[in-house]
C-alpha cells in the first residue's frame, strides 16, 4: 500500500506533497511522488532543471522527516493523469493526493482536464488539496 503523490514545484504542488507526506506518516505507509511530463520541444533543459532541482529538495525534506518514499520523475508523453493513475494501479495506492488551483466563480464549472481524469478513473480515492495563502 502507498500514497501517491502528483507533484510540481508550485503553491498547489507543495500542498498536496504536505497533505500526502502527512497522511504517509499517520497511515505509516510509503509515499509515491509523481512528477509527469509530456515532454516534448516546450519542456526545455532550463525547465528540466529547475524541476530535478526541486525533486532534489524534496528527496532531501522526506529523508530529513524520516518519511518513507520514492520519487519519480517521468517523461514517457504521457498527460500527467495517465501517468497518476497508472503508479497508483501498480502501487496498490491507499489514496492520489492532487493540488487544485483557485479558481474564479465560472472557472468553477470546470475542474482541470488532470484533476478531473484522475477522479474519473482513478480505482483509489483521490484526495484534493488547495493551495493557502502562505504556500508561495
């Protein structure tokens, strides 16, 4: 069993790696952190870099806090929802912790095309988390 983690290194990001490395640690279980990208011409090597950068840190804060985990960085072309359901299906996940973005009042009427695949096909509960005011 484990918890799966979607993470990039933004507010909403660092929120749902709070929420996932603490429901870890109360659950006593792994911690999967997921970080997907497609790819591709717009991902470049500055981008790639500032995102092995903070996979690093985070790598560093879970050993620090004693927490169980695995961190995975892919880049397969794959929407980052199939890449979330797909560690979550070979893991026997407990739960998928996302990060939401705030949205405007009509914003509202439609969730974000990953967090609303994930909740659609995801075979495990899906915990959403909003980013707080302090999370820059």
């Amino acid at each position: 069993m484990s918890i799966i983690v979607g993470y990039i290194p933004t507010r909403e990001g660092r929120a749902a790696l709070r929420k996932a490395s603490s429901e870890a640690r109360l659950r006593s279980t792994k911690l999967v952190v997921v970080n997907s990208h497609r790819g591709g011409r717009d991902f470049d090597a500055v981008e790639a870099q500032r995102f092995e950068d903070a996979l690093a840190q985070v790598q560093r804060d879970l050993d620090d806090a004693g927490i169980e985990h695995e961190v995975r960085a892919l880049v397969r072309g794959n929407e980052p929802a199939e890449d979330l359901v797909a560690v979550a299906e070979e893991s026997d996940a407990d739960v998928i912790v996302i990060g939401l973005r705030r949205r405007t009042p009509i914003g509202k009427l439609i969730l974000g095309s990953n967090a609303q695949r994930i909740l659609l096909e995801a075979t495990c509960p899906v915990l959403a988390v909003k980013a707080d005011d302090d999370d820059e």
